[in-house]
C-alpha cells in the first residue's frame, strides 16, 4: 500500500513541497530567534524563496544547535512553538558529539509516523510480520519505531539484549530483526558460540539501519548467508525524521521516502555547491523540514555522504530517488594522502568471515584527520584466538586492507567485551583522549 505520493512524478511531488514550504517559511523567522539571526546575519531576510534557490540560504550545522541548547537550554532558540505545544522530546545518540534534545508536537510527530509508514513499508514489514527490536536501540529514537511499526499492525516484541532478541525468534515470537548492522553481526557470533545454525531461528527479513553498513555487499552477504534471510535497509537521522531512506525488494538502493514533508538536496562536501540527484552522482545528504513545527530545521548538513543508485520510477512504483549512504564526511580520515571511511574498512573485515564478527572501528588520535601509517583498525572476533592463529590472522586482515584499501593498518583483534559488548550501534571512529598510534 503506497501513499498517493510515493508514486506521483516529479513534477508532482515538487509541486506539493513547494506548498508546503511556503506555508512553512511565511512565519518560520517570526517563530524561530535562531532563524531570525541566522538569516538576518546571512543577509538573506526572512528566509523567503523558493524550494528551486534554497541553496541561497545558509546551511544548517548541528554545532550551532547545540550551541543554541547551551545558551537556552533544554530547547534552544530554534524551538519554534511555546514550550506547553511540546509532546514528546528525544535525546539523539550522541555519535558525533554531544547529545541533542529533539521536541516534537503531536502534528509534528505524525509527521514522523507517516514517513516510518512509508519506510517500513517499502523495507517489507507491515500487516503480518512479526518483529524483533533492541528496545535501547538509539538509532530508532526510543520508541518511535514501536509507533510507526503498531500503526502498520504489526506485531512487535521489544527485548534489550542479544538473549532476549534469540529467545524471541528460537520461540516464534518473532520472524524479522529490525536492528543495527553491528546488532545482526553481534547476533551471528551469538550464534556461532552455541554451534547453532543460524537458520534455526526462522528469519525471513533483517531490516538494519541507524548506522552506515547495510549497504555493503560484504557485509549483507554475510548477514544473509548466516540467517538466511533477506536483508534490507532504511536510514535516517533524528533531528529530520529517524526513517527517511527505504529499500525495496528490488534491492537497488533506498529510496526517498519523505516526501512532501522533508525536502532533500545533494551538496558537493567540499564548498556546498548543489548537485543534480540523478545516478552515479555522490555528495552530502541535506535536508529540509517542510510541516515540521517544534525543530524545523532548514538546510540541515547531515555529514552523509551518498551515491544516488537511481533516480527514475522504480519497478517497484515508487519514484523517489534511490541512494547508497556509504560514510560520513566527519568519519574520515587521511593515512598519506588516502581518504579512509570506516566503511570501506568494514567491507574489507566482514568479507574475511569467522572467526571475524564484521564490526570494526578506525582508532585515531583525539582531533586528528590527516594521520601517518600504520592506522589502528580494531576488529572484534567472536572467540577467543591463541597467539599464533591471533597474529596471523592479524597479519592477514592487514594485508587485505592494505591491497584493497591502499593503506598500512595495524590490527588489532579484540573480543565482544573489550569492543562494545552487545551495544547495538558500533561508532566508525573511536578517538580516545590522550590517543597516540605505536
């Protein structure tokens, strides 16, 4: 079942967005100090222009919200509604940097509903799926993922941990995973560790998100050949809208399922110029809140960085743009004059298989970007290795991502307790304080 949108042609949708963003931006720099300042500072007045010159207006970066919570805390001068319209409020993950609150109005978060409607949708769950969540996992924005998934009349068992989630499926509670890459990988070394296969819990559809990773073919390949289900993937982010991106069975890309409500553009990282959403094209995600009340934030820079996969009507029906989400313009690094993505390192570790779980990370020194070889990569492996078998494997993995990747790393092997237990969400780069590479 589509929404009359999701169809529509472009010329359509476009249509109904420019609607909705003029509604929007008639009153926004009344309501919103934050915009009223940032605007006037720009020099572009009251912000009032068309969804085709958007781009003359100044992005939104999520250093200056969370320096507008700081000066008013809780909300900051860009919530854009008296405080008693707000009904529920959200902290974001905190994966790059301090933690934002996020507040919502009913409106606003029925807004949020309709687009998780789409995106679940699309991803294949709805009437008759029975799914399993981590409860904790932050990239669903706590419960939202429970409303969107009841509003679909699916059924739904919330458990916090990786035994919870097994027991689900082994009892038959359950049939579909929505979770991380990093939880389905977590979970396969769950099972590997009773000699079980995989197959036994009955999956039929991993649906994983909150995190870049469930694009790469190394990695679904390994989540689907444990399983034995059909992986697909959504994305978002929670100061838009936590399920912006959907993939259909035809497992070309994810598609833009927002439409009407959020606005997206495509930015070259480097200097911000627009480019065209049309295949084979990359650059940054940037977005816009079109009916949003409460946070609407305007031109926000997500640091995602995508490859358009398809631009025209999917066979599917849908005709919203298909992307990849490969990394994050603030995850990388340069070892030598090579641009390294924790992604691309993934790929490289999930494709080796066991004793490898897939879930890596790049270590680098607190503030660092450019860095010299050798670059610590950690890996988790789901048992426990003797000297000799860890330092080849070590050497192994290396070597790999160094003829792959083009670049020296120093891998080190850790357990699931030393490298993030069975949190559900693996952070691409870790920067501890005080780090320095041996």
């Amino acid at each position: 079942m589509f929404d009359a949108i999701e169809t529509a042609p472009p010329d359509q949708v476009e249509a109904a967005a420019e609607r909705a963003w003029a509604d929007q931006v008639a009153t926004l720099a009344a309501r919103s100090p934050f915009y009223a300042r940032k605007w006037r500072s720009a020099g572009v007045g009251d912000g009032m222009v068309p969804l085709t010159r958007l781009g003359e207006l100044p992005l939104t970066e999520k250093d200056e919200l969370r320096a507008s919570q700081e000066a008013t805390p809780p909300w900051g001068d860009h919530l854009g509604v008296p405080p008693e319209s707000v009904v529920r409020a959200y902290r974001t993950s905190g994966t790059s940097g301090r933690p934002l609150v996020l507040a919502l109005t009913a409106e606003d978060a029925a807004a949020w509903t309709a687009i998780g409607c789409r995106a679940y949708t699309a991803a294949g769950l709805g009437p008759g799926a029975r799914v399993v969540t981590p409860i904790g996992a932050g990239p669903f924005t706590a419960g939202q993922a429970h409303f969107t998934l009841a509003r679909l009349g699916t059924a739904v068992t919330a458990e916090v941990d990786t035994a919870g989630v097994t027991a689900a499926l082994r009892s038959g509670l359950a049939d579909c995973l929505l979770a991380t890459p990093s939880f389905a990988l977590h979970l396969e070394a769950a099972v590997a560790a009773s000699d079980e296969d995989g197959r036994i819990l009955g999956l039929r559809r991993v649906v994983v998100g909150g995190e870049p990773g469930g694009g790469l073919p190394e990695l679904r390949h390994r989540i689907e050949a444990w399983s034995g289900a059909v992986v697909r993937e959504v994305a978002g982010l929670g100061d838009i809208a936590p399920s912006l991106f959907a993939e259909c069975d035809e497992g070309d890309g994810m598609h833009f399922c927002g439409q009407g409500l959020v606005w997206v553009e495509l930015i070259d990282p480097a200097d911000g110029t627009a480019l065209p959403i049309e295949e084979t094209v990359s650059g940054e995600l940037v977005y816009t809140a079109l009916v949003r009340r409460a946070m609407p934030l305007v031109r926000f820079a997500s640091r995602d960085l995508a490859i358009v996969s398809g631009s025209g009507a999917c066979p599917c029906g849908r005709t919203g743009p298909r992307v990849r989400i490969v990394g994050r313009t603030d995850d990388m690094v340069i070892v030598r004059g090579v641009n390294v993505y924790p992604s691309a390192v993934q790929a490289v570790i999930a494709g080796h298989g066991r004793p490898v779980t897939g879930r890596s990370r790049l270590v680098v020194p607190d503030g660092a970007v450019a860095i010299d070889p050798p670059l610590r990569v950690e890996a988790e492996v789901d048992r426990d290795l003797a000297e000799p078998e860890a330092t080849a494997l070590a050497a192994a993995l290396g070597d790999a991502i160094r003829s792959r990747l083009g670049f020296r790393a120093d891998v080190v092997l850790l357990g699931a307790e030393s490298f993030t237990g069975s949190q559900p969400k693996t952070a691409g780069v870790a920067r501890p304080p005080g780090f320095r590479p041996r």
